[in-house]
C-alpha cells in the first residue's frame, strides 16, 4: 500500500508554515513505516526556506514567494497567472491521496478553491488565527473543502472559529514541533558547535524568519545588547530569509541554521519575537524568554506572549529601549530555573504525532494507526542515538517484529512491550558485532519467510546466527538443521 501525501506551505515574512508541515511528515512516516505502509511524502511549497524539507528527507516543488516578485520585476497579475496554473498542473500530476494545507484554506491569492475538489482527501492545519481574519466569509467558506480540520492548541487553547458544517470534522491536537525536547542535542553538544564554553552565560537572541523589513534594526538593537554585556555570550538566529549583514563581535556567534531548535539546550535564556514555532519551542526546552512580538496581519503574538509571561515563563519587552531590553534580559537569567521550569510544564509534549495520525486516518485504518503509535514510544527510538535514515530503517525493523510476533507459531508474545524489547535486543546484539540495522531487518524476513522451520529451534539463536552472517543474502540464506 502507498499513501501519497502533498503538503502546501505558503511562507512569507516567517518559516513557521513549512517547519509545521515537516515536522508532521516526519511523524507520518515514522508511523507508516511501522505499520508497513510505504509513503510518497512531497512538498509545493513558496518558502524560500524549502531546505528544510531537504534536511528532513522530503522532496520539495518550489514557486517564487510573494517576496521575491519586486527584486525578480514580475508584476503580482503575471505572477498570479503564472502560479495558479502551475499550482493546479501541479497538484493534478503528483495526484496525493492527501492534500495538507497550513493555516491559509484558501491558499495566499485563492489559488486552491479548484484544487481542493481534485477527488484527494483534503487536511487543513488551523493555527490560531486572528478572529477578525478567520470570520471573513472566504475564509470560512472555503473550509468545506476540508475532510478533516486540525487545530493546534496553545495552552489547551485554539478559539479560532468554525462554522457548524465543520465541527464534526474538526480535532484539538498540541503545540506540533519540528524535533521533541529529548531528541535535540546535550548542552554540551550544542555549545561546542557554536564555540561556547561550559561556564558561560548563553543568550539566544531570534528575529523570526528573518524577512521582516525590520530584521536589520533588531539585529542593531541586539549588537548594541551585547555590548552592553561582554560577558554573555549571544547567539544571533538571523533567520534562513536575512538578506542583510551578519554581525560578529568576540561575544556574538552567528548563524542562519534552519532547525536552530536542535541546539536550543544550549541557552540559559532567549530574546525572541512571538511567532508559534519559535516561541512553543523555547517553552518546550525550557529556555525562559523576553519577548518581543510583532504585529502580524493572521497572528496574535502580543496575545501568545502575554499568557506565557503571566504564567511566568518570561518577560514582555515594551520597547526597544537597551536598558529594558538589559534590565528584562538580566531578570530573566536572575529566574532561569523557576522560569525554565514553568515553561517545560506549559508545553509538556511534541504533538506531532497526534496530528500525523489524524492526517493519515483520512486514508488508513485508526487502529492500525494506534498500534503503530503505542510501538513507536519516544524511549524505543530516541535513546539510540540514530541518524534520520537509521531512525527510518528502525521503523521499519519494529514493523517486521511486530509481524513476526503476530504469527502464532513464531513463539513470540505478542505485544507491545515484547515487540518493542525484541527488537532493541537484536539491533544491539547487531550493532555489538559490526552489523547493521538492515542486516537485522533481513534476518527477521528470513525468519518470517521460514517460520516452520524455525518452530523447532530457538528463535534467538536462530536470530543471531542470521544476523551474524555476512553479508545476509535472501535469496540463498543458509536455515539452520532443526
């Protein structure tokens, strides 16, 4: 079985869009290839930051972005004309099963109204939104478009309207992250890539995306803050949309990475606009923040900040004054562990995985879903210290398992806990004596395909035996005598 899945990311000023998108593909395939369903998993997008999808393993379809239109002279008509039909060409070729759309039903210039009656499933990702935007006739006209509407909460919270047709289509998931707080890198990991000692104070300072037109200034506010305080380090998150002139000074590190929340442990405390991403991801490491929101034409940043800060996980900076930015900051680091901590208990869990399974239920069954989902618990895959293809290689290895335990003269129970020991066991064991996962992977088919013969002896044994073979041939495999 394939599933074809075709995300649609529109991104102007801010990255936030495509970043949610990756992270709930990630947990889509992860949950497929533990289910035994293969996914083609691809990406149209007008981010200019579609490397992203890139370093996460997905294909990417790229139009310009409404930003680029005045340096590249194609005027907004041509370039309307020129984008709506290479959309629907798009989308008509690569033909999904499901089509995922964030925060914009609509598209950004009406480009999907025919798009979404092409015969796929259609999934809508609900950010927040502002009321006054969200109620517009369009905007909520064209939700009937969507089989399945996903809200991401922020405290328990998304009140963004829906109208009645929709409500029973409509589900509450969590804050939805590109990577979870436990699969980014140590303190001490993070720091040596940015040339931090251990003992230092570290503050990472964000001006988003990076294409706001005031991006420069902030920067300049931000240097002049680290003047101000040599003895803090502060790690300048330009964000991949800059354009400008990066800045450096012997307590300022640069950087442009486009998943800054893998080193996000190595921060005592943040200074950082409001936007979903970035501000849900600090709460969820548990680095405490003064904000500094932007106003936003969909977005409440002021509204997001201010209930953090009131529960106590940061500071809202009134202006760009130095000496309350100073004065904020210094409080902030004074507070770092009360702050820290209350910030790591307003968002607990990566809810990922909560909205890959209601993107992927549109097509395959709940149930099969769940039990991938109760197989591929954080501890069974992010305490090994995989690499992206080796992770994927081990979702497929617990599916193999899993199907091997679910034939009942196999003599392996089969459940969870079974299925899930099982399977570190022999990778281990492989890992132990120079052998891959792939190796592992091929043995446990062997075993599957020769289960009678396998019945009469020891399956572990008959395990490592395989594995240790080298290299594992399929076709001509020796089967041990009984």
């Amino acid at each position: 079985m394939t599933v074809k899945i075709l995300n649609y990311a529109v991104n102007g000023l801010g990255l936030g869009h495509i970043t949610r998108l990756t992270a709930i593909s990630r947990q889509i395939r992860r949950l497929a290839l533990v289910a035994g369903i293969h996914t083609e998993i691809t990406f149209l997008t007008s981010s200019e930051n579609d490397d992203i999808c890139y370093a996460n393993g997905f294909a990417s379809f790229k139009i310009p972005s409404k930003n680029s239109l005045a340096k590249a002279q194609l005027s907004p008509h041509r370039y309307r004309k020129i984008a709506k039909q290479w959309i629907w060409n798009a989308v008509n070729l690569i033909s999904p099963d499901i089509f995922v759309v964030d925060t914009f039903p609509g598209g950004s210039f009406n480009e999907l109204f025919d798009v979404l009656d092409f015969g796929q499933k259609n999934v809508f990702i609900y950010r927040a939104v502002k009321p006054e935007m969200a109620l517009e006739a369009g905007f909520q006209s064209v939700l009937k478009g969507y089989h399945r509407i996903i809200k991401p909460n922020e405290h328990g919270v998304n009140d963004s309207p829906v109208p009645d047709f929709a409500t029973e289509r409509t589900v509450d998931v969590g804050e939805i992250f590109i990577r979870s707080r436990n699969e980014i890198l140590s303190r001490s990991e993070a720091r040596a890539v940015f040339d931090i000692s251990g003992d230092a104070i570290a503050v990472y300072v964000s001006v988003g995306g990076g294409g706001d037109a005031n991006a420069v200034q902030l920067l300049e506010v931000f240097r002049s803050l680290a003047r101000k305080h040599p003895d803090v380090i502060f790690v300048f998150g330009a964000g991949s949309l800059y354009q400008g002139h990066e800045i450096h000074a012997s307590n300022i590190r640069w950087t442009q990475r486009p998943m800054i929340m893998e080193y996000f442990h190595a921060f005592d405390a943040a200074i950082t606009a409001g936007g979903f991403n970035t501000v849900n991801e600090l709460m969820h490491c548990g680095i405490p923040c003064v904000f500094l929101p932007q106003e936003r034409k969909y977005d409440d940043q002021f509204n997001r900040v201010h209930k953090y800060a009131n529960q106590g996980a940061g500071i809202v900076a009134n202006s760009l004054n130095i000496d309350e930015l100073s004065k904020a900051l210094l409080s902030v680091l004074d507070s770092k562990a009360e702050m820290s901590a209350v910030a790591k208990s307003l968002v607990p869990r990566n809810c990922a995985i909560d909205a890959a399974i209601e993107v992927l239920s549109t097509q395959v069954n709940r149930a099969r879903l769940e039990h991938s989902r109760a197989l591929l618990t954080e501890a069974a895959i992010h305490t090994m210290g995989f690499a992206p293809q080796e992770e994927y290689a081990y979702c497929e290895l617990l599916h193999a398992v899993d199907s091997l335990a679910a034939i009942e003269s196999s003599g392996i129970s089969h459940d969870t806990d079974t299925v899930q020991k099982l399977t570190k066991e022999w990778y281990l064991f492989a890992r132990g004596n120079n052998r891959t996962i792939r190796d592992v992977l091929n043995a446990v088919r062997m075993c599957r395909r020769n289960h009678n013969v396998i019945l009469q002896q020891n399956i572990h044994t008959t395990m490592q035996e395989y594995i240790i073979q080298n290299p594992i041939n399929p076709n001509n495999i020796r089967i041990p005598s009984p």
